[in-house]
C-alpha cells in the first residue's frame, strides 16, 4: 500500500488517480475537514464509477500529530 499526503490537492489528486489507474493500494490522507472538491473534480477526470476508486483508503490525520501519522502508517 502506498500512502500519499496532500492527497486533497492538485498534485496529490492526480498522484493518487494515476497510482489507482495502475492498480495500486492507496491511503490517502487528509486533515479532519478538509475541502474535498479538488479531489472529486480531478477523479472525476479519470473515473467514471466510485467502484473504481474501490483500492482508495482515506485516513484523517495532521502531520504534526505523531500519533495521527503512527495510526495513518499502520499498514
């Protein structure tokens, strides 16, 4: 599994779309409330079905939460 941070951003919205595209395993972080509108924009793009976005795991963390981050790379 990969695990990608800013994953809610441009860059990291086609980050995680393209490591889908290769059927990888993915956890994507994101901060408790973060906009996801980038994200579902940029997939939209790519995806026509959520069922293809199936190997996507969102896990909530803040980076400068050593506890959040320890549970987000369990895995």
């Amino acid at each position: 599994m990969i695990l990608v941070t800013g994953a809610t951003g441009f860059l990291g919205s086609h980050l995680v779309c393209q490591l889908l595209l290769q059927h990888k395993k993915v956890k994507a972080l994101k901060r408790t409330g973060s906009a996801m509108a980038e994200f579902q924009f940029v997939s939209s793009l790519y995806f026509l079905t959520a069922e293809q976005l199936a190997n996507l795991i969102w896990a909530e963390a803040d980076l400068l939460n050593v506890g959040d981050l320890e549970l987000a790379f369990t895995g």
